[in-house]
C-alpha cells in the first residue's frame, strides 16, 4: 500500500470523494474531526506535508484588456516549499496534483456531476496560521498547469492581504477598489504573470466597510462575471480565516467549493466546528490537512515516481 493510500485510510474514511497524499501522523483525533465535523455536507478530504514558510493565454488577454504583467519570483517560492512550473517532480507537486483533481472534476462535470458553480473556489482555516494562502498559491499554480485550464487567484483576505508578498509581486489597486468605483475595469488592477495561464486579483485597498462591499450587488455581480465569461477558468478566492472575520462566510454564499485548511495536530475540532457553521451555504467542502509529518519512506516513493521516465 502507498503512502497516499495510507493517508486517505487515515483521514478520508466516510468522505464521499477522496483525495489525499503525503504522510500523515498517527492520528485518530483527526479523522474523526473530519468524519463528525462534515457529517451534513458533500466532503472531500485531503492530507498535505508542505514545509511552513487567469487566463494567461493570448485569446483571453485580448478579451480581457491591458492587465498588468509581472514576473513571479519563482527563486523564493522554491525556497518556501511551493509548486513550482519549472521545477523537476516532487513530492509538494504531486501533493498538490491529488489534491486538484477531484476539485476540477467538481467543477467541470468529469467522471461526475458539475457541481453548480464548481468553478468558484476558496480556500480558508478556522485560524489564522494554519497554511491557508500558502495552500491557495500551490492549488493555483498547479492548477495553472493543466492543458486545458486557466485560473484566476484572487486575494481576497482584504484586511491582511498575503499573495502578493509571497509571489514577489507590486500590488495597488484591486478587489476592492473595483468594487468601490465604477470607472475602475477588471482589467486594470488584474496582474497577469510570467507563469503560463495564472493571473491575480490583488486584494486592493484597505477599506473599513469591507464586509459590506463584499456583500453588495456589485461583488454578486463581479463573480457572476468572472465566473462564467470563460468556460475554463477556475476562480480560486485566498480568504481569511473563518473565526478571525465575517468576510469568509460572506463569500461562501457565492461559492461552489470550499477548501478548509486544517493544522494537524493544533487547531481543535471545536474550531472547526464552528468555522464549517459559518460555511453551510456551500455544498462541497473539502479538508486539507496541513503540516502533517511525513511517513517513513516517502522520500523513497516521491524519489522513485519523480526518477521514473528520465
């Protein structure tokens, strides 16, 4: 048995469309955190060991305006553990590889029913700290590099926005400045990047009245937009923490999925409890467990797969 099929036995047991990988440790307090905490939503769930730290194509642009373009610092993101394009095999790629693959089949019908706004992503912890951006930068890098999707990232954790920091890009004007002033377009705040077929939505401004502006017509109308104009983009919403901000639960009443980053063996399952009650708007949440301890011998499987073919 693989270390991916032993982490999926140890977490995912009840979970109606698993994906899981990476070791995990020996521990029965978290399965059973996902099992009773998800029993009234359709769940996936996922174990990932990453070490702590859209639409790019030529006929999108053109569709989309004169975003900006700037250049990831793919060096420094190599250096923090993340996916990275043009990196060999690894073990945090194919984490990631397990972990994207029963959300795009959600949101494009593959092998199963579409999920109505599949499409629609966000990513999210109970707590600050627990990985939750850190997971949201690998999902969308590696889902940027599927043949067949584009993705937009958009940094919606308004109050302490992260993505820009992390990729090594400037950020001004974003989400929150297109939804204040009806003369600013999408197109001039959007960052298109050097990495094929990934774009970002800075957070933008600091505003006081966020939590309003995200519930407004206007934010209902920008993510119908954004999320229907093309049919193969992915929207993945980096949001704050469920119990640190009421933002999150206002953007899960948009959402087809929702990824719920969970610290092994820190964050108790009483916060998850009542984090997942903020989200019961959305169907499909899955559990990605973060920052768990590698098993015996996974640098032996992760070398042999990433050696095979050469």
């Amino acid at each position: 048995m693989s270390i991916i099929e032993k982490a999926a036995g140890k977490i995912g047991a009840g979970a109606s469309r698993p994906a899981s990988d990476g070791g995990n440790r020996d521990s029965g307090r978290d399965a059973s955190l996902i099992e009773n905490a998800l029993h009234k939503q359709r769940s996936s769930s996922f174990v990932a060991t990453p070490v702590e730290p859209i639409f790019n194509d030529p006929d999108t642009l053109a569709m989309e305006g004169g975003s900006q373009v700037q250049s990831i610092n793919l060096a420094r993101l190599h250096r923090m553990g993340v996916v990275s394009p043009d990196a060999e095999k690894s073990q945090i790629a194919e984490e990631f590889r397990i972990i994207k693959r029963p959300l795009i089949a959600n949101a494009f019908g593959q092998g199963a029913a579409r999920v109505k706004n599949g499409n629609l992503i966000m990513v999210t912890s109970s707590l600050p700290g627990e990985g939750k951006s850190f997971c949201a930068i690998n999902l969308a890098i590696s889902m940027a590099m599927e043949m067949d999707r584009t993705v937009l990232l958009i940094d919606a954790d308004v109050a302490k926005p992260r993505i820009p920091e992390y990729l090594g890009i400037h950020a001004d004007k974003g989400l929150l400045d297109v939804l204040q002033d009806k003369d600013l377009k999408l197109s001039d705040v959007l960052i298109r990047t050097d990495i094929a077929k990934l774009s970002v939505l800075p957070a933008g401004r600091t505003y006081k009245r966020a939590t309003e502006l995200l519930a407004s017509a206007a934010m209902t109308r920008l993510i119908e937009d954004i999320g229907n104009r093309y049919p193969d983009r992915i929207i993945l919403f980096d949001s704050p923490p469920l119990l640190a901000t009421s933002e999150s639960s206002v953007l899960a009443t948009h959402m087809g999925q929702i990824v719920m980053v969970v610290e092994a063996e820190k964050t108790s399952q009483e916060a998850v409890r009542e984090a997942l009650s903020h989200i019961q708007s959305c169907e499909v949440v899955g559990m990605l467990l973060n920052k768990t301890t590698p098993t015996p011998g996974a640098d032996y499987y992760y070398g042999y797969y990433g050696s095979y073919g050469k």
